[in-house]
C-alpha cells in the first residue's frame, strides 16, 4: 500500500510537471509571436523590401562569401530570379557613393563624409548618388521632372563599365556642372568609369523609396550598369553583390506573402542567406497573451502545490538531515520566489507591451536572478544548519 500510495504521488508530480512545461511553451510561444509580429509591416497597402543578407550578422563576413569558387555563379542565379519573379517588381537601386576623382567645388550638402581626400595620391571626393533601374525610374515618372537636357533612354540601362555612363543630376548641381561636362566615377572604389551630365532635374525632385521621400537636389543618378564579358571576375562579382540587394515592391498583403515566399524559394535553391521578411504568425488556438499568460500561472501554481505534497508527504517523514534541510528550504524559497515572478511577468508585460523584445529579456534576466537567490538563499539556511549542529 505504501508503494502505490508513493507511486501514485509520484504520478501527480510528474503529470504536473508536464502541465508546467505546457503551460510555459504556450506562453513562451505567445511571446515569440509577439516578438516576431512586431517586425512585420502594419500596413499591407504598399510597401517596398530591401533585400539584405545574414553573412556578417553570423560572424561570417561578406568577403569570405565572395572568395567562395562558386559565388559568381550563385550571384548569377539570385540576380535572374530576382528579375523573373512574377507579378512582383524588383527595383534595382543602389545608394553606392560616386567617387568623384578631381577637386570638387561644391559644398558640404553634395558629400557623402570628407570631401576633396587624398587616397594614394589620388584626389577624391564620396558623393551622394543613386544608381536605379529602368523599371524604377518609370514607376517615379521621373523623365517628368528634367528641366534640362534629357533623361535616360532604354539604351542608357544596357550600358556597361567600358562606355561613358550617362548621368543626371540633382537640380542644385547646375552652379557646379555644365550639360555634357564628363566626369569621372572610381566605381565601387575598385574601377574608373567615364560619365557625362545629360541633364539636370527640376528643384525639388523626390523619390519614394519604401515610405521615404528622398530630395534628390544633391544626388548624382546614373542608370545601373551591366556586366560585360571582359569585366575582371573581382568586379564582377561585387557588381553583382549590389546588384542582388534592391527592393522588392509589394501592393498588398497577399504580394507581401508572395515575396516572402519567393525569397525563401531563392535561398533554398541556391543557397545565398538572404534575411527572410517576417510574416504574421498566431498564437496556439489562437489564445491571446494574456490568457497564455494566465495557462502559465495556473500551470505554475499547480506545480507548486504539487512539489509542497510531495515535501510534506515524503521529506518531512525523512527526519532532520541535511537533504531535508537543503530540500525544505529551496522549495520555501523557489515558491515564493517563482510566486513572485509569475506576478512580476504581468507586471512587466503591461509596463512593455509595445515593446517585446526588452520584455523578453527582462523575463530571461529575472528567472536568472531569482534562481541564483532561491540557490544563495539555500546555501546559507544549510550553513546556518550545519552551524546550530556543530554547536
């Protein structure tokens, strides 16, 4: 009888347990889903993705993918894919810096860090650029908005590294650039490419580029370039590289789902580590936080309890040693504590609840702390014991 009795208290621990550890993955999962619904865009309507990669955030540089053998060949299938997806638009646009390779005249407004530095003995200037893709400029309608010269043709866009790129520039370069002045652009700050002002846009030109109006008086816009076969292997590849980082433009919630998935679809074919963009996740049986939390609660009560008719029903008898002193006092300890934190999550989750991310840590941070007391806490009750015997 007296084993049954103790098995079958037993039984009620361990089922009790495995309600705890229930009731904590719903809550914790409530709290992932709110971590990663925080991420995801609010409003469907229209929105624009910069593609980015996870290499440097790994501790895994960039560089190292690029010396990879087969990092050309992947480039070249994440770009066709890119530009094949359908019913999804992806705007080739890069914000590289034009490199300016003589004395620049212009003010601070123009330059994208230090003007006019000296870099090998060379003479260069970072300014603000923005080279775009056809589809993109159409879709900004901005061959509306030259007031002199001429804007980019559909020939402009096939242009490559060896041919005089056509440049635009921002209405407040006209104090500083003459139509048809040839320039010079140290491209990507690995080759010299020759460009020429074909015109200059009207004051007060923007863009829109993911809900961000850009003023586009100080920019230089050029259209993007194109590889061509006797390009070295090295420029190439880093061309590429910024080739394969645009936007991808979505109207609707269902576009945004689409993009997501196509993404996915590019980095399990060919294995380059695009970030994923988040999509809207739901709770377990669509429960709301806090009635995750309030599963939690009670799943922790009742493991509590159950861990107090264990004490009392098999420790208690087991007389005055030290595994009874050590155990006895943890449990008082760790159900006060663990009590307290179970009222100090709701707490924390009203006071951050617009921001999930620092509750999250908060929650790691205080199971942390209150273990390490309920632990000190035990240890001295045991000193304090071993002491009062001693004596």
């Amino acid at each position: 009888m007296v084993l049954v009795k103790r098995i079958k208290i037993y039984l009620v621990f361990v089922c009790t347990m495995l309600i705890f550890v229930f009731g904590s993955s719903v809550y914790s999962y409530a709290l992932a889903v709110e971590e990663n619904n925080s991420t995801v865009p609010q409003n469907y309507d229209q929105g624009d993705w910069l593609l980015s990669d996870n290499y440097d955030r790994k501790g895994y540089r960039y560089e190292n993918f690029l010396r990879q053998k087969n990092s050309l060949h992947i480039l070249g299938q994440v770009y066709h894919k890119l530009q094949t997806i359908n019913g999804i638009n992806y705007y080739e646009i890069s914000n590289q810096d034009f490199i300016y390779t003589n004395k620049f005249l212009g003010s601070k407004k123009f330059i994208n860090g230090e003007g006019n530095q000296n870099v090998d003995g060379k003479l260069i200037t970072p300014l603000k650029s923005m080279q775009i893709s056809e589809l993109f400029a159409e879709k900004q309608k901005l061959d509306r908005n030259i007031h002199t010269g001429s804007f980019f043709d559909s020939a402009s866009y096939k242009k490559t590294s060896s041919q005089v790129i056509p440049v635009v520039a921002g209405a407040d370069y006209q104090h500083i650039f003459k139509l048809n002045f040839a320039i010079q652009n140290f491209y990507l700050a690995t080759q010299n490419i020759q460009c020429r002002i074909i015109g200059f846009l009207d004051k007060n030109t923007r863009v829109k580029i993911d809900g961000e109006s850009i003023n586009l008086d100080h920019y230089l816009i050029m259209p993007d370039i194109n590889l061509a076969a006797q390009d070295n292997r090295d420029f190439k590849k880093t061309l590429l590289s910024v080739k394969c980082n645009g936007y991808l433009h979505y109207n609707n919630k269902k576009e945004y789902h689409q993009m997501a998935q196509e993404i996915k679809k590019i980095v399990k074919e060919t294995g380059y580590e695009y970030i994923i963009p988040p999509e809207e996740m739901y709770n377990l049986y669509h429960l709301s936080i806090g009635q995750s939390f309030l599963i939690f609660l009670f799943s922790a009560f009742a493991l509590l309890l159950a861990v107090r008719k264990l004490y009392r029903d098999q420790f208690v008898k087991a007389g005055n040693g030290i595994l009874h002193i050590a155990f006895k006092n943890l449990a008082v300890y760790l159900g006060w504590l663990f009590s307290s934190y179970a009222i100090s999550q709701g707490i924390f989750l009203a006071l951050y609840k617009d921001n999930q991310k620092l509750f999250i840590r908060t929650r790691t941070t205080t199971i942390m702390f209150l273990l390490t007391i309920g632990c000190f806490l035990t240890l001295l009750s045991v000193i304090h014991w071993k002491k009062e015997r001693e004596a």
